[in-house]
C-alpha cells in the first residue's frame, strides 16, 4: 500500500507517496507562492490561491495514478497567518478529498525533528540545531543529543524578508544591512547553543547544497548529508546577494523559481551560523514531509 503527504507551504506544495516500506515513490515540488504578498496585506493573493488549487488538481492527479485514496494534508506558516485562509483551505480540501490540517510552529518544529533524526542516527548523543527555513517562517530546534531542548518557529522566512527587504535587483547594501538587523534582530531573542552542528532543512537548504555542488539535475541522495563550512556559507550568500535574479537563474543547482528569493532565505542561514559559531552546516532533502512519513509508519 502506497501512502502520500502534502506539505503547503508559504512558497511550495511538496507531494510525497511512498511504498509501505517508507521509500520514495513521487517526490514533487511546485511552486504556488501561496504567500506572496501576505507580509504586508495580512491575506492570502487570489493569484496565489488559484495557482495553489492547480496544483492540488495535479496532485489529485497523481495521487489517483498511483492509486492513493486519503492522503495526510498539512498547512504552515501563510495558512496560519492569513486572514483569508479558508479562502484556500475550503476548495483545497474538496480537490484533495481529505482534511487539510494547519499546524503550529511547535508541530512544525518536532517533524522537522523527526525527520532529521530518522536520516542521520549517526548524529544521536550529540547536540545539534536543526534549522527549517521556509517561505514564511523558520523553526529552530536545538537537541542535547538525547532529547528536544527547544523548538521555536520564528516568523521570518524567504519569501517575507526578500518582500520585506530586498526591493531592487540586485539589492543594495542598505537592502542587505537591513534584512541582516531584521535576521540578528529575532535571533538575539533565542536561546541557542553555541559551537555545534546546523542541519539545514526545506528547500532554501537543499538549493543552498546544489548549488555548492553544481548539481543538475537535482539529487536529493547527493544533498542529504552534504557539508558546508561556515565559510562557505557566508561565501555562498554573499555570491547570491549581490547577483541579479537573472544571474541566479544561470546558477547550476539553482530552482528558476526560487532565485528571486534564495538570497533572503540564505541569509538566515548565514547569520544563524555566525550567531552560534557552529562549525558545520549539513545539508538535508528530507524536511516536514518525511518527518510525517516517520510518523506515520510508528
């Protein structure tokens, strides 16, 4: 028996169906940019919605061919926020003939947890940051290698601060020094450990390693588990940050789609980093999605 997940986000719908022994049948990745907009209007664009029911409908599509009746539905950051979400959540439901569940950050947070506990057991006994950015939000959770110490979802995301921030193209140094405050601004809030290892997750992640590796096509076998230096990191965000759109888009290992906001995303990342001095960033393909696949089969 085939089973399937669908994570909406604030920038992309994932659809996941596995095989009863949890491995990969369909992984796919659209973009609705469910948030565009929603930073500053507190509502979800009837652009955004309709390009986010179209994929729903392929998804539906997919999910019929592949013989999966119910899938498990899950909702972040923009359906949390958005005054309008039923605008969205009502049809999304009736195309996907199943429940659409929005959940917190805290929620968020665990199976971004699960998942990276699932893929790397090497990592257990040792303290490590698991960091999902999105679109719309980020969650941060720190382990002591035997249990969850925190997790907290923090509100800044790729698609929100490139809206909020980086208005030109390429953007400017004041563009780029108020996104950084912005970043440094929610991170002095948290209490982070210091002089351990970043697990990156979600998308802004894995493109991050794609990039380093000049990867075409994509391979999310080749991303999970990749390693990146702190310097690299930054060096990695500073490339994107000052390149046009255009010049990103031509970057191997780049989605076209998230170019235009990759460099907001990268930036959290980088400025986590220099925030905890930790000494590795690792890449991994399997985010929220998995964590619910993990789940699941427990």
């Amino acid at each position: 028996m085939k089973s399937a997940v669908i994570d909406i986000g604030t920038n992309t719908l994932l659809l996941l169906i596995v095989d009863e022994k949890q491995r990969r049948v369909v992984d796919l990745c659209r973009f609705g940019r469910l948030g565009k907009g929603l930073d500053a209007s507190g509502r979800l664009a009837p652009e955004a919605v309709m390009n986010s029911l179209e994929i729903c409908r392929e998804y539906r599509a997919v999910m019929d061919e592949h013989g999966v009746a119910s899938p498990r539905v899950i909702g972040t950051q923009a359906l949390r926020e958005a005054a309008n979400a039923a605008e969205f959540v009502g049809p999304a439901e009736q195309i996907l003939k199943a429940k659409l569940e929005v959940i917190g950050g805290s929620r968020e947070a665990e199976l971004a947890f699960l998942s990276v506990a699932k893929s790397f057991p090497e990592l257990a006994g040792q303290a490590f940051i698991v960091v999902d950015v999105g679109g719309g939000s980020t969650e941060l959770i720190t382990t002591d290698g035997t249990k969850v110490v925190s997790a907290v979802s923090v509100p800044i995301g790729a698609v929100r601060l490139t809206e909020r921030h980086l208005k030109t193209d390429p953007p400017t140094s004041t563009e780029l020094g108020a996104l950084e405050a912005d970043i440094d601004e929610r991170l002095s809030a948290l209490s982070l450990p210091t002089g351990v290892p970043i697990i990156g997750t979600a998308g802004t992640a894995t493109t991050l390693a794609a990039i380093a590796l000049k990867l075409v096509p994509y391979d999310p076998d080749a991303v999970t588990g990749f390693r990146l230096t702190p310097e690299d990191v930054e060096g990695l965000y500073q490339r994107l940050a000052r390149a046009t759109v255009a010049e990103r888009k031509a970057m191997p290992g780049m989605e076209p789609q998230r170019a235009d906001v990759i460099a907001g995303g990268v930036a959290i990342y980088a400025r986590i980093m220099r925030r905890t001095s930790a000494p590795v960033f690792v890449a991994c393909d399997r985010g929220i999605r998995w964590g619910l696949v993990y789940e699941m089969a427990q």
